[in-house]
C-alpha cells in the first residue's frame, strides 16, 4: 500500500511513522511538507525537529515538497492521501486533489471560518469537500489522540469515519496496527462535530483549572458539554450514539484533561491573565478551538441549538467576557432539568 501525508505538522508527521513502522515490505510512506527548508531538514536529521522533537523518522519513509497537481509523481502512485493541514488548509488540499480516484481523508478538527461572499456559515471537512471535490471519495481519521504519543507507539484508538466504505476500509489498512487500533464509522457527521467542538470545550476546562476552581466544576463542564456537542451534532443529521464513543466522549475528555492538550493550554494562560495572542503565540502550534469556537457558535445559532458553554468560550476569547466572570455567567444561568 502506498500512503502519502500531506503536512508536516505533529500529527501529520505521527500518522506518517505509524503507518510506516507496521514492518510490510511492501507498504511506502510519503509525507509532504509545504516548506522546502524544513523537509530538506527532516531528510538530513531524519526527525521533525520543529513539531516532533526527539521521534525518528522511519528509514524508509520518504520526505518530500514542492508543487501539488494531478501530474505530482508521489501523488498519482498512492493507494490513499491524507491531508495533515489545519482546518484552514483544507479547501486548498482539496482543490488540488480534484479529479483524484484514490481514497482520501482529513485529520483537522474544526469549523472552517467563514469565506466572503459564502451565504454559509462554519462548515465541517464533509460540507468543504462537497463545495469543492465534490466526487472525491473521503472522510476522515480522529479520535482522543496526542501526536507525541501515537508517534512513540503508545496505545491510541481512532475512528475512519466516511459514507464511503472503500475510504473506511483505505484507512483501516494503513493504520491498524499492534498500537494504534482504528474502528470504522459511516456517521462521518457526528464524528466531526465532536472533534471541533471538543476543542472549543476544552478552552473552558483550561480556565476551569486555571481558576483552580476543582475536579467538581470540570466535571460538569464535561458532561454539560458533551450534551452541548450533542445537540449541535443530531441538529446536523448526526446519531446521538456517535457521541458517546471515541470522536465524542473520548476526544472531548482527553482534550479537556490531558496536559498535551494545546485548547485546554489556552484556557489556563487566559485564565493567568495571559492575552489571547500571547497565549497563543506560547503555544507554537495551532490550537484549532480557538479559530473554530466562533463559527462554531454562529451555526449552532442558525440551527436555534443552545451552546451556553460554547457562548462564553467566545465571549471569553474575543475579550467581552473576564475569565471569572466567564464563570460566574455559567453558573448563575436558570435552573432547568437535565436533559439535552
């Protein structure tokens, strides 16, 4: 099988080692990196110093850049692409992907910002690929995963989620292995929406910590927000159950807990008294709730579905709301039945 990786991020890069140290002789490994500098550097020290310090790359994964088109040598000879690029990325991926018979799939998580002169509001990867490729065969891979550790080959579990069978199958042959299993799923709409609303939540467990506001308040910003996600997510035509597995339940806990979590970094550094831009510029990645909570919120709205969690992450971001007042505006809401 051939794979080729489309960014050279962290998570890019980590699906790229994976799929390359499974042992077939038979399987090639492409990651594509957008700069010419830091993929010459990555073939000369055989790492991704910038994004995975410390992590070999495998001998026999390859390391390229450049142009990408239809007549792209690495390209026309996968058996599937994945693009690594962040949720503004996508469309660009896509378009040069146009007219491409192989499977192919996304691995960011978010809402992509609204274009000028687009009447639509925050689309998912799915609503992209449907302006822009629309025959395209593709999906997309996510679930609780920390880049560092599915490169160390530490036990993770995803989901290929796709209405194309040929794309959940693609994806299960590339990345199954001893120490990352991968399960599929044709609710391609409910696995997205928890893996970008999860980061928008995870802001908010951040300041809840950063607060030092206790185990009992991040646990109800869990499971109210998982209700939240829910909600949006069966507005959209996704099924409730979706929820409740790994792109639900168990990306919004690891990235509302785990301290690899970028989202949940932010909500601390706010929460310090850190500006939104210096918490971000701190992190050196891109923490994808940041970028998507707004739009996220807009279609939520459009759709009359209430994310009061989500709402304050917003006010929170944008500087209309302090972080204890972001608080205090939860908690001081009218009580209601527990329900979604």
């Amino acid at each position: 099988m051939n794979v080729v990786v489309l960014g050279a991020g962290a998570w890019g890069t980590a699906l790229a080692i994976s799929a390359a140290q499974q042992g077939d002789a038979a399987r090639q490994v492409t990651l594509w990196a957008r700069d010419e500098q830091q993929a010459a550097n990555m073939r000369a020290l055989r790492e991704n110093r910038r994004y995975l310090p410390g992590v070999a790359l495998p001998p026999l994964m390859a390391v390229e850049s450049g142009p990408l088109d239809s007549t792209t040598k690495f390209l026309s000879r996968a058996d599937l692409v994945v693009i690594g690029t962040p949720m503004s990325g996508l469309r660009g991926m896509l378009q040069a992907l146009v007219g491409h018979a192989v499977p192919v799939a996304w691995l960011c998580k978010g809402f992509e910002a609204p274009r000028e002169g687009d009447s639509q509001t925050g689309l998912l990867g799915h609503e992209v690929r449907a302006q822009v490729a629309p025959d395209l065969k593709a999906g997309v891979l996510s679930g609780p995963s920390f880049a560092q550790e599915v490169a160390r080959g530490q036990p993770t579990a995803l989901v290929a989620a796709s209405e194309h069978a040929s794309v959940r199958d693609a994806l299960v042959t590339a990345f199954h292995s001893p120490t990352l299993r991968v399960y599929a799923n044709d609710d391609i709409v409910g696995v997205e929406v928890g893996g970008a609303v999860k980061n928008v939540l995870a802001i908010a467990t951040g300041l809840c910590d950063g607060l030092n506001l206790g185990l009992n308040a991040r646990a109800a910003l869990i499971t109210r927000g998982l209700a939240e996600m829910t909600r949006l997510g069966m507005a959209l035509g996704a099924r409730a159950e979706t929820f409740m597995g790994l792109s639900g339940l168990g990306d919004l806990v690891l990235t509302a807990t785990g301290d690899l979590s970028r989202n949940r970094k932010v909500g601390q550094l706010l929460a310090q008294g850190f500006t939104l831009q210096q918490a971000v510029d701190s992190l050196g990645h891109v923490a994808e709730g940041v970028y998507s909570a707004r739009t996220a919120v807009q279609r939520a709205r459009g759709l009359g579905v209430d994310m009061p969690i989500g709402e304050a992450v917003v006010a929170l971001l944008e500087g209309r709301l302090q972080p204890a007042r972001a608080v205090a505006a939860l908690m001081g809401r009218d009580p209601k039945e527990e329900a979604l």
